[in-house]
C-alpha cells in the first residue's frame, strides 16, 4: 500500500507536516472521530488520516442532524416557520428567530417598534453571553479539564435561562421574535433582574484566560490566515480572531447597534488562543452593550400594531438578509410567490461555513489539537446540518 | 424461595424490619440488595443528539445534578454504560450508529427516548431523514416528552427507571433479559438503500397503529 | 456600491458578447439579481473578485432553487384604428405559453474589504433532467464549497470544476434529490393525532373509510 500527502491544499503557517517515506513511520491510520464522540459537539464525524499522531489528512463528514429545515419551511407558512429558527443554533434561539424575522420584515417592509428593537438586542447580548459562556466551557472540557469549567459555564448559563423563561415561557426554544416585533413586554421587575444579572457577570471567565495550560494548548495552534478566512466565507468571532474587523453589528448596522458605542476585538494571530480570547472580550464588549441598552430603552408597544400575523402573506420577490449571531453571520434567504408559504426558505448557517477550513486548520497538528480546534470554531450541529 | 411480596405468619413486616433496621440489623433478600444496588448507579452513555442533549448537559451540571441519583459519570465507551438516552432526533443517517451503539451496551441495559423527536420524529416529522422515532428499531424503555423536556422531566424519568428496576424480579420468566440464558441481545442494524433505511423499521419491536376512520373524517 | 446596472455594463465591457442581463427582484427589497450565462461565468465572477472598485471577495451564500414548468402569460398591447372613425382602441393580447423549469443557483456575494454588498449572481442550467451543469464558482470563492456540494446532494446540480463534488448531508447511496418539488418521500406514514392539509391527505390514503357502523378506536 502507498499513501501521498494531500495536495490542494496548502498546509497553515506553523504547521509540522513530517515526510510519510520513512523507514519507521509504517503505514497511515484512518480514524473515524464521531458520529458518536465525546468531543464533536453533537453529532459530527471527521475522518481523520494519521500519521501517528499527526494529522494528515481530514474530511468531515456532516448530515447525522439533517432534519431537512428548509423543505419543512416551504411547506409551513411564514409563522410556522419561527418555532423551527429556535432549533437551528439550538443554544441561541433569540437571535435566530431575529434573523428570520427581520428576513421577513424585509421581504414585506414591516416596520418595527422602538422598543422592540432595543428589546432584540437586549435578548440578542444576553444570547451572545450565553454563547460565549458555553463555548469556553466546552473548549475547556476538550482541552481536557473534564468537568469542571463547564459547571461553571451552566452555572451562569442557568441564570440566563431564567431570564428567558420568564419572558418567553421557554429556557431553550424561546420562539419570541415576531414579524414586526416581540410576542411579549419585558415587565419593570424582568428589567431590573437583567440588569443585576448584568452587573453580576463575569467571575467565571476570570479564572480562565491567564490559565497556564489552557494558553499552552491553544497558542499556536490552529493558525487562520486572514486571506483564507475571507474567501472562505468564515465569520463571526473566528473571523475577527484572524485580524479582520468584519463585524455586521458595525457594518450593516441593523436594529438600534449604531446608537450604542461598542468596540470590536480583534485577533493578531488567528490561533486558538484568539479564538477564545476574542469571545472573552466580546462577552465584555457585550455587557456594555446590556448596560447602555437596559438603560435607554424607551417606553411604547413591542409588536407593530398594523402587523398582520394570521394570514400573513409577503408580496412577491425575493430577500437575503442577515445578522451577527454569536457564531457568525446568520441569514435567511426567502423567496416569496405571494402566497401563505415561501417558495425558497434557506438558511446560511455560519457554522456549517465555518468548517470550510477545518482541515487546512487541522493538517500537521496532532489529533488532540484536532479536538481543540473543532471546538474553537464553536459548531452547533443543528446548525450545520440543518 | 418464599415470595417476599406476600406476607405470612413467618415474614416479618416492614414496620418490623424497620425496627430492626434501628437496631443495626439488616434484614432483606438478595433480590432487593441487588436492584437497590443496580438502580442507584445508572451509568448513561455520553450521547447527544441535538438540542435535548443540552438540557441532558445541563441535568448533569450542578444546577440539577443527576449525580445525586447514580449517574455521576457519563460513559464515552457504549461497553461501560446501562443506559442510552437518545436526546435528540435521529435522523436516518444517523439510526445504523445508534443501533450499533446499542448493540454494543452490555445488558442490562436500558433506553430513554428523550424529547418529541426521538419519540415520534417530533417537530421533524414530515422529513425525508427524520426517523420517526427510535423505538422503530431499538425497544425503548421510558418515553420523555417535551420539547425539549426540562432536566426535571429526565430526573423523573430517571426515577421511574429506577422504580421499574426495583420492581424486577431475578428469577422467573420475567426476569430481566441479562439472567435469561438464550435471550437475544442484539438488534438488527438498518442498511442505507436507494430511497430509506432498508428495512424501516424492525417488525418485532415496533408495528404502526391499526385504526378504522370514521366515514367522513 | 454601483448598481446591478452599472455592474453589468462594466462586466459586458470587460467580456464582450457574455450573457449579462438584470433580474428585477418585485417588492420592498429591491435587491436585484444578476443572472450571468455558464460560458464565461467563471471569468466574470473572478473579475467581480479582483476588479479594483467592486472587490467583492467574500461570498456570503449559495442557493439552489427548483423552479417547476410554469404557465407564463406574455401581454402585447396593440392600436387597433376604429373602423366608425373614433380614437384607435388600445388591445392587449394575452398570449400563454410554457416556460419549461430549470435548477437555479443564486450567490450572494459581499466585499470586506470595501464593506459594501450584496451583489446577488444567478446561474441556471438548461432543464431539470439531462442538462443540469453549471461551472462552479469554488475556484474563485473557497465558502462555495460545501455550499455547492448541499446544492448537488439536494437539487442534484453538477458543478463542472468543483474540486470533491459528491454528496454531502445524505447519505452516499441515496439516490434522489429531495429539495426539489417534485421529490415524493418513501411512504412511512404513521398515524398522528391532528392531521391537517396535507398530512390529512396521506392519513387518508393510508387509512381508507370503513363502513358507517365502525368506530375510530386507536390501538394501545
């Protein structure tokens, strides 16, 4: 049997490829990792090639969570569709159903009030929280700290949840967002809670971004050119970790996001280690957000009172539109024959994209950074899969 | 061996054994010991499907803590776990893999089909990949709905598990699978054909409903 | 950020003869649409990329779409002179004929550099059955990748040039195309509580009527 390196693809800056014809190096392993595994979030599958330890060749393989999202939304109508935007990030649900149902108001020209908008980006903030929250728990459990940061990334997570359930009547599948608002007011007592949650985050990532093993796991490793990462669509955190400060909070400016002063972190290396501390300041950077946010929001309804949702039907055309989701760029792409459903519901899932370079990012690191950097990419399989 | 379950002259009650118990003395049968034993350390397996997985994670984190009922530690080996949660929708891609895990637990083991989707297909229902509920192939032992259902649900669920293997009898003909010499343990692996998983479903576990509509329905 | 219009103006001055024209996108988003010929597509989309005011070097989007045989009803309005010396009458003539269907894919397209977007590009086959190809655009913009592959799998559109094109979300043996209309799912119908629309139907077909007497009584 003879074996030969990839070719297309050119290996990351800081890579180690060694030669294959060696003498002592015998023949390359194929390994599945996945479907079922503890460390593909959800159910991924990568064939890895090894060479030892070393990573060769890798090819991922998707489709284990395909639950076929996008011929369900042509065949239920445009409402019918929000409780499934809730089960595409599983763990962001407020900020998928406003992807959809700013899509939406696009495509129909729906206005939407004041208040709902600065509500949007208050439950958009504390989604991303909660995001980040989650994603340095389980990059934590990948580097192997098996357990134990990730209690405390739920512990925080859980008070999040509660928020949410007292506005939306759900911890996960919040299903709140509607075509020309919010389905319900955030009361005097849910306000003041956010803002106590708000004031009271941030103990957990403290113990974590000076930690010696965790900057020894991921500094260096899975290195992200900035070229690379634009023409392959990547976006979100791990496209800012690569130096490029594409953020569409800034650049689209949708919602009320130009009325409130934030920066956007940027990465030098493109490594892990800036994948994650990226996050880590977005999450700051997002606080702030909460405070400004909690603290203007101006009185008025939450729904459009023209908005029509029953029988709701769109003039003919067509509409991409997207948002700046905790994991990248989210967009819904719809087109509409005038009728009660879409003709063409499609979702641009950011971590689906994200994955374009998993295997430039993989090759010449060893199958325990293989882990590591999957889990910076940050995937939600619901997502990817559709 | 006498029936516990029955009492005679000769059995002593429970409020006597519970006096007994005050005393320092222990009285039961091997059959409780052991069920009180296998019920108390319920190992699942490290598997999540889709968005339910995460409100499994979150029944193990400490808000919840399905460590206080056995289940501290979730096997990432299908060889060292009793209990497979299916928490999430399995799609037809995916259902050879889950059959193959199941066949590689050893009994006893046991199955949770947690949330809508592993039930039934769920909110996915009308899908070309959806199976339309994982006890098509494998027998399920306690269904959770919800969607997805709070940890709360699977904590309870959890304890009705318990009950059931509290309840099992060792000897007998209803004794559970892995003390009847014979029994089969492994289920048929579904194969990827052209148009659907071939076959779609496993007859002997799992028949479609048999109805009559009324005229006019 | 120049309008399709001029984009189109610039890329038929740079490949004379290319098949350029504008899609009008009705209602409030207005985002019009490229639609570019297979010959040289390619060409035009690595022109979009470099060409120094446009720079879009990020696409964002690809979507494959399944449009079906359609009836559509061309109007021609004529003068007819009146015969009794009165004012020409305005006719219009309403002529139907078949438009036969066609796969399309739809790329959206943006400039980080220039932060400026999106430019949406259209490319369709021939028909639906034995001309299905179109170029791919992976060479020019690496997120096509998988993108394309879910437009194969799906839609079942080949995409000449593409480096690994080969399905991606179902599984390899599968042999139909479901996101296409006229995809029919394998019949594994169960009974469910509330039937509706089209659900109804196939409960109805899977469950005929029995006679007047007989009751609905689910089985345990």
């Amino acid at each position: 049997m003879s074996f030969s390196l990839p070719s297309p693809l050119e290996s990351a800056p800081g890579a180690r490829v060694r030669a294959v014809r060696d003498p002592f190096h015998g023949d390359l392993l194929e390994v599945s990792m996945g479907p079922h595994h503890p460390s593909t979030h959800g159910v991924f599958r990568m064939n890895v090639t090894l060479d030892g330890e070393t990573v060769v060749k890798l090819k991922p393989v998707f489709g284990y969570l395909h639950r076929n999202h996008e011929k369900i939304g042509e065949n239920a109508s445009y409402l019918g569709s929000m409780p499934y935007t809730d089960r595409l990030d599983y763990l962001c649900s407020m900020t998928n159903n406003w992807a959809y149902a700013l899509a939406v108001e696009r495509l129909s020209g729906q206005t939407v009030p004041e208040r709902a908008e600065y509500l949007r980006v208050i439950l958009a903030e504390l989604t991303r929280l909660l995001n980040h929250t989650c994603f340095a728990g389980f990059i934590l459990q990948d580097c192997g700290a098996s357990g134990t940061p990730l209690m405390y990334a739920f512990r925080e997570r859980e008070k999040i949840l509660d928020l949410f359930e007292s506005l939306s009547g759900s911890r996960m599948m919040c299903n709140f967002q509607r075509f020309g608002g919010c389905r319900a007011d955030a009361t005097p007592e849910w306000l003041e809670a956010a803002r106590a949650l708000v004031d009271g985050y941030g103990e957990f990532e403290e113990l974590l971004t000076g930690n010696e093993i965790l900057m020894a796991r991921t500094q260096g490793v899975g290195r992200l050119p900035a070229k690379l990462a634009v023409g392959a669509g990547i976006t979100g955190p791990m496209l800012r970790a690569s130096g490029v400060g594409y953020d569409l909070r800034k650049v689209d400016g949708y919602g009320v996001y130009p009325r409130l002063d934030f920066r956007v972190p940027v990465g030098a290396d493109g490594d892990t280690y800036d994948r994650y501390m990226v996050r880590v300041l977005e999450m700051r950077e997002s606080i702030k957000i909460l405070r400004q946010a909690l603290g203007t929001l101006p009185g008025g309804p939450v729904m459009d009172p023209k908005a029509r949702l029953r029988g709701f039907r769109a003039k003919p055309g067509e509409v991409y539109s997207r948002i700046e989701g905790p994991k990248g760029e989210i967009g819904f792409f719809l087109i509409s024959d005038g009728g009660p459903n879409p003709y063409r519901y499609r979702v641009r899932p950011p971590s689906f994209i994200n994955l374009t370079v998993l295997e430039d990012l993989c090759l010449g690191h060893s199958i325990a950074d293989t882990v590591v950097i999957l889990g910076s990419i940050d995937i939600v399989l619901g997502e990817v899969d559709r | 061996m006498r029936d516990p379950a029955t009492p005679t002259a000769e059995t002593p009650t429970s409020a006597e054994r519970d006096e007994l118990r005050r005393q320092g003395i222990l009285l039961t049968s091997i059959e409780e010991i052991y069920n009180w034993g296998r019920s108390r350390s319920v190992w699942p397996l490290q598997f999540g499907l889709a968005c339910c997985a995460i409100e499994m994670i979150a029944a193990s984190m400490a808000r919840f803590d399905i460590a206080r009922f056995g289940s501290e530690v979730f096997r990432p080996s299908p060889r060292q776990a009793d209990l497979l949660i299916v928490s999430g929708t399995v799609t037809k891609k995916m259902a050879p893999q889950v059959v193959r895990l199941w066949n590689q637990m050893p009994e006893p083991k046991f199955c949770f089909a947690m949330g809508a989707c592993a039930i039934s297909g769920g909110p996915f229902k009308q899908g070309y990949n959806v199976l339309k509920g994982i006890d098509r192939y494998i027998p399920v032992d306690i269904y959770i709905p919800g969607c997805p259902p709070r940890p709360e649900a699977l904590l309870h669920a959890l304890m009705q598990l318990q009950e059931k293997i509290r309840g099992q009898r060792l000897t007998g003909p209803s004794a559970p699978p892995h003390l009847q010499a014979g029994a089969a343990c492994d289920c048929p692996v579904p194969a990827f054909g052209g148009h659907d998983l071939e076959p779609p479903k496993n007859p002997a576990l799992w028949q479609p409903p048999v109805l009559v509509r009324k005229e006019g329905a | 950020m120049e309008t399709p219009d001029q984009i189109r103006d610039r890329l038929l001055a740079r490949f004379p003869g290319a098949s350029v024209a504008v899609v009008a996108n009705p209602g409030p988003a207005a985002q019009h649409s490229l639609l570019l010929g297979s010959g040289e597509a390619r060409a035009m989309a690595e022109f979009l990329r470099d060409s120094p005011g446009l720079r879009l070097d990020f696409c964002s989007n690809v979507t494959g779409v399944d449009w079906l045989d359609r009836e559509v009803t061309d109007v021609a309005s004529k003068t007819i002179p009146d015969p009794a010396g009165g004012p020409p009458k305005l006719v219009e003539q309403r002529t139907k004929r078949l438009q036969p269907g066609y796969l399309e894919v739809v790329y959206h397209l943006y400039s980080v550099e220039l932060r400026h977007g999106p430019v949406v590009l259209r490319l369709r086959t021939g028909n639906r059955s034995d001309r299905v190809a179109v170029p791919s655009l992976t060479p020019v913009w690496r997120s096509c990748e998988f993108q394309e592959r879910e437009v194969f799998d799906l839609f079942g559109v080949v995409f000449d040039g593409h480096p690994d094109l080969r399905r991606i979300l179902m599984w390899d043996e599968f042999k139909d195309h479901p996101m296409r209309k006229d995809y029919v799912e394998p019949d594994d119908y169960e009974w469910e509580p509330t039937p509706h629309a089209d659900v109804l139907a196939k409960a109805r077909r899977h469950y005929p009527a029995a006679a007047p007497a007989a009751k609905e009584e689910p089985a345990p």
